[in-house]
C-alpha cells in the first residue's frame, strides 16, 4: 500500500482521528496526514499510505476552504464550538462594508493564531495551555491569502458572510474571522468551515470512509500514486545505469547548475524519489524504490 488517499473528513473527527481509522481499515501501520484540519471542520484531508509518509514534506502548502463567518458574537475558540464570550446585536453593517474589510485580509497579512491551536509556545501546544487556564498568546506571524471571494451574505441580528478563500501554509480561517469583526467592531467567529483543496487534492475528487469501506469491500481501492500531489515540482528522468546507482544513493552529474528540488522517474517513468540539484550534480533526497 504506496501513495495517498484524499479523504473527504467528517465533521466532528480530529485529523489523528482520521488517520487511526484509515490505519484500521487498510490495516496499515505507517499512516500520515498533511495539512491539520479542526474537528469541527470538513473537506480535504490528504492522508499518505505506507512509504507516501516521507513525501509529505514536499506537498504543496495551497490551500482552499469555504467559510462562513458570523459577526456579532465572540468565543474562546474563535469558532462556534467555544465559549462565548461576548455577544451583541449587529444592524449597522452592510455587505458593502463587509467587502471593504475582507480587502485587508488579502496578500501577506499578519495574524496572531487561535488562542486554542496546535501552535507550540516554549514547547507547549496552547490548546493544551487554553484548556488549563493558561492563555498564552502566539506569536505574530507572516501568512498569505491569495483571494478572499463573498459569496453569499445573510443580515439578521447576527450577520453570516459565507466567503471563499484560497491560502499559503500557516494560514488560520478562524483567525480571519476574528479579526474581521475586530475590523468591523462587531465581533465575529468562524461558524463553518469546509476545505475544498489542499496540497494538490480537489474536494470533488475526495473520498468519505463511506466510500472507502465500500472500495475496500468491493476490493476496488487505489491508492493515489504517489507522485500525483508532486507536480508542482519538476522532473528528470535517468537511463540505466545511473537510475540504479542514484537509487543506491550516490550522487549523479547533471548538466543543470541550478539549484531545485526535483521529482526522479527511471526511463520506465517509474517514480524513483526526490533529488536536489546543485552545482552540477543530482543529490538524493529520497528514494522509494
């Protein structure tokens, strides 16, 4: 069992939930996943099967979700499944103004994570700090949204902008809820969320575990090929010998003097690994085979 699987997740499922049962239903130990999606979040979850486990690395960092976010009420977790913390009505707010704010969550923005994240401070995860009590702050850091899209909006006491973002790495959609309320004074939390790409893999291209146990029983999985989430990488191809002697991990001379990172396939176009340019020769980073 080599290569990935693009797992439709389930709300309520925390992503090593996913991955605990992907592991018991394919009876595979080495299991991984890329990109941590919150329990209360659905969509894309790239699960990687047997030796896919080390190209996790190399995937993609985009992503693309479609959120809704609901102005008005504040929580501890900044999304529905915390504690309020404040509430208030909202009648002054437009979708004109709500377009205004959304432009300055575009580009590299900085962002303070969720107060319960994985991000670890001093060696401690805060969601496992803001569960004590503790309430540590992140860091501030660097992330990048390459498109904010409304697409629908819904007035009321509590407003609802449903909106379509596209991502770098890093990147907390709850965070952007947070802070357009702040923007907007009003207060706002994540209400919804559903990754719709991640790492190369397509929401419409996704499996649920309903699908998979009925792959599996019909004996019709496949995994997909490893390379497949790669593409973003470029490519060379070795003949014989230097194919096997760069699978036994010596160094080749390669014509190109750049430096990059480059999927290796053998003249069969079987997938070899990973390698890495550099003065003229091709490294191995990671063979597979």
């Amino acid at each position: 069992m080599f290569g990935f699987l693009n797992l439709n997740k389930p709300f309520g499922w925390t992503s090593h939930d996913c991955v605990a049962k992907t592991r018991k239903l394919l009876r595979l130990k080495r299991v991984g996943h890329a990109g941590t999606l919150d329990p209360a979040a659905t969509g894309v979850l790239p699960i990687a099967l047997g030796k896919a486990t080390r190209l996790l690395q190399y995937l993609p960092g985009e992503k693309a979700y479609q959120a809704t976010i609901r102005l008005g009420v504040r929580t501890t977790t900044d999304d529905l499944q915390g504690e309020i913390i404040a509430e208030k009505s909202v009648t002054n707010v437009t979708l004109e103004t709500v377009k205004t704010a959304l432009q300055k969550f575009q580009g590299k923005i900085e962002q303070i994570p969720p107060s319960y994240s994985a991000i670890q401070v001093d060696g401690k995860r805060l969601y496992d700090l803001a569960r004590k009590g503790e309430m540590v702050e992140a860091p501030v850091r660097i992330v990048e949204v390459f498109k904010i899209k409304i697409l629908d909006w819904r007035e009321g006491e509590f407003p609802e902008v449903d909106v379509a973002i596209a991502c770098g790495t890093g990147t907390y959609i709850r965070a952007i809820a947070r802070d357009l309320g702040t923007v907007l004074g009003t207060g706002g939390t994540l209400a919804a969320l559903q990754r719709t790409a991640s790492s190369g893999f397509q929401l419409a291209d996704s499996l649920t575990f309903t699908d998979l146990e009925a792959q599996l029983q019909a004996r019709t999985f496949q995994p997909l090929p490893p390379d497949v989430a790669l593409q973003h990488l470029p490519c060379v191809s070795l003949s014989a010998p230097a194919d096997q002697k760069w699978c036994q991990g010596q160094k080749i001379t390669f014509e190109n003097n750049s430096s990059q990172i480059l999927r290796v396939y053998a003249e069969d176009e079987r997938f070899l690994g990973i390698g890495q340019t550099k003065d003229g020769v091709l490294t191995p980073l990671l063979v597979l085979v």
